[in-house]
C-alpha cells in the first residue's frame, strides 16, 4: 500500500485517539449515576464495536477466498490480520469491562450470556488462529481457516442480541437497541461517536501495518524457495528431490 | 509429520471443550441470570437450600447497617422480600438502587452474600442543583 495512504491513516488515528482522550477524560461531564468511572465506556464500546468490525472483516475476506472467482492469497492474509485484531480487542473488551464493573456494577466478572458469549467469541477466534498452524498445505489451511470463521461468526450476532435476548446482568445496549432510542446524549454521545471513529482508525491502521508484514513473510517464502531452486540449478543438480553427488 | 499435527491439535481440543463448557454453564443456569422478588417469592419453597439471585429495588429508608450485615428490603413494584447481605454492600448501593441479590433463603427472608448493582442503559450528566446555581434574592 502506499506509504502516502498508511502514514495519513496512522496519522488520523492517533489526532483522533488524542481527541478522544482530551474528550473522555476532560470534557465529558461525569455520569449522573456512576461519576467518573463511567469514562471507561469512551474505551471500552469502542473496542467491542472494532471486534465485531475484526470479525466481520474476516468473514468477508473468508468468503472471498472460498469462492472460487475471487480466490486469492491476499483474502486469507486480510482474513488472519483482522482475526488477530479481532481476538486483541475481544480482550481489551473484557479487561476494560471488568475494570468498569468493579466499581459500578460491583463485579470483575459475572457468568451472565453477555459475558459467557463473549468470552466463548474470544476462544472461537484464538482457536481459528490456532487452527492456522495445523499442517497442511497453504490452500488446505487457508480454505479450513476461512471455513472456521464463517462458522465463529455465527457467534458475534448472538453476543450483540444477548442482552436482549436473555437476562443479563449486562446493561441493554444504549444507543443500538431494539427501540433505536439511544440513551445518551450531548457531550457524552459525542465522545462516544469520536471514540468508536479514532478505534476504528486505530483498527484501520494496525491492519494494514499486519497486511504489508503477512505479504512480505509470504514473499520471503516465494523467494527462499526461487533461492534454493538457483543455488541447486548452480550446482548442477536440475530437481528438487535429487541429491547431489 | 504426524506428531506435529497432533500437537498443533492440542490446543484447538483445549479451547473445544472450554467452549463447550461455558456454553453449556454459561446458557443453562444463567440464561436467566436473576428472577424478580415476584418470581423468587413464588417458587421459594420449591428452591429450598438452592442458591438463587434475586433482583429490584432497594425501598428507600429501609436500609440498616449493623455489625458489617446490611438489611434491607428489595421491591419490585409488587412483592417485597428483606435480605440480609453478610459484608459491605457495593459502591453504588444507595436507596432506590437496582440491585441483584445473590444468596438463598432462610425462611421468608433472603440471606445475601452478593450484591450487585444491575446499571441500566442510560447515561445522564449530573443535574445542576437549582438552589446553588441561583442567586440568593
């Protein structure tokens, strides 16, 4: 990708990762009912929408490698990329959601669907990425992979509804619920918008950075094996299984 | 070849029954993660000695603190139950309050070792108190 293109989006994301910082810690009013410790949802929200984003982005790249008009190695390395982002901010969803519980809710944890589904996405995508590193060939890993996903994704839908769905402990979501009546306004709707677009940027940003790294490893695959095949060419020897005298 | 293969199998079987467990936890008993007092009130003589988590609002003045035990009534708008909570209440905690309470019964009476604060999905900035905002005419 061109060099132009990354630095102004590794740009964007950091002004506005600095704006959401002097928003969310400064200028946002304090909750009515949590005070401050409210602030944390600028962060945490935000990194649960760019896993469901990681994911879905991975989805597609999946299904764009499975079909056969659009089979290329570039889907599959998008796909890895996004499920390693995807399964970072799952994480970070979690830890900052206990580090706001504990205060407010009164809980590091709580085994409510909200939290189980959440916890069960996270170990559907670590177990893609673990299944990656099963032996086989790059099109048989790559076509098992993008199948694995497609089936994990069932499981982000399932996160988001949880909460309506069942009862949770978890709060109903306050801007996408079922009565598309966001709970939240002003300042603190605001911080939230800027917060979900300097993630998303971040998310951009740290893709194409862990695209451009996948596509040189596999280049430096191609080209160990073109070296390998030119120094036994030089040697005389004209397979790849003959050994030489 | 084929140790390779089994030991990348291995954490992939790990995180299998992990998955497995939690779905199988995680949507049976909790699906329905509290009742109301309501609901409580109505199967607590089929519960027993069975933990249970009951959720509704604290009535307001009727909390008492005494010796790090907390008593205080929940409501949901129709039934009332008093529960005893063995240990500071959370942060939050205050009269009206939406609470989980997670414990068992002791008679009519529910025995408390968790509380928990269920946040609802709105956020407000804090109202201005009018008196101290107003001139003092």
């Amino acid at each position: 990708m061109n060099v132009l293109v990354r630095r102004t989006i590794g740009l964007a994301s950091l002004s506005s990762l600095s704006a959401l910082a002097v928003l969310g810690l400064a200028v946002a009013p304090p909750d009515r009912v949590q005070g401050d410790a409210q602030r944390l949802m600028y962060l945490h929200v935000p990194a649960a929408w760019v896993a469901y984003v990681a994911f879905g982005v991975t989805s597609l790249a999946s299904a764009l490698y499975l079909w056969r008009r659009t089979r290329h190695a570039r889907w599959d390395r998008i796909a890895t990329a996004s499920a390693e982002l995807g399964v970072l901010f799952t994480a970070l969803t979690i830890a900052l959601g206990a580090l706001w519980g504990r205060p407010v809710l009164g809980v590091w944890w709580a085994w409510d669907a909200r939290l189980v589904t959440t916890l069960v996405l996270l170990f559907l995508y670590v177990g893609y990425l673990a299944l990656r590193n099963v032996p086989g060939s790059r099109e048989v890993r790559a076509r098992r992979s993008a199948i694995a996903a497609l089936v994990a994704f069932v499981d982000v839908p399932v996160v988001h509804f949880s909460v309506v769905w069942w009862r949770t402990l978890h709060q109903q979501p306050t801007v996408l619920n079922p009565e598309l009546n966001p709970q939240i306004e002003g300042v603190m709707a605001t911080t939230l918008l800027v917060g979900v677009v300097a993630f998303t940027a971040l998310y951009v940003s740290l893709l194409t950075s862990r695209y451009e790294l996948a596509r040189a490893e596999d280049d430096a695959q191609v080209g160990a094996l073109d070296d390998a095949v030119a120094r036994r060419r030089a040697a005389g020897i004209h397979t790849l299984t003959e050994v030489g005298a | 070849m084929k140790l390779r293969r089994a030991r990348a199998l291995v954490p992939i079987a790990v995180l299998a029954v992990a998955i497995g467990g939690l779905l199988v936890g995680g949507l049976t008993r909790n699906v329905v993660y509290f009742r109301t007092v309501s609901e409580a009130v109505d199967t607590r003589l089929d519960d027993g000695e069975d933990r249970l988590r009951v959720a509704g609002a604290v009535v307001p003045g009727s909390v008492r603190t005494a010796a790090g035990d907390v008593v205080f009534d929940l409501t949901d708008g129709q039934a009332t139950v008093r529960v005893h909570h063995h240990g500071d209440p959370p942060e939050l905690f205050d009269d009206g309050a939406p609470v989980v309470s997670e414990g068992r019964w002791t008679g009519t009476q529910f025995t408390s070792d968790r509380l928990m604060i269920k946040h609802g999905s709105e956020y407000e900035a804090p109202t201005v108190d009018a008196a101290a905002a107003g001139d003092d005419s």
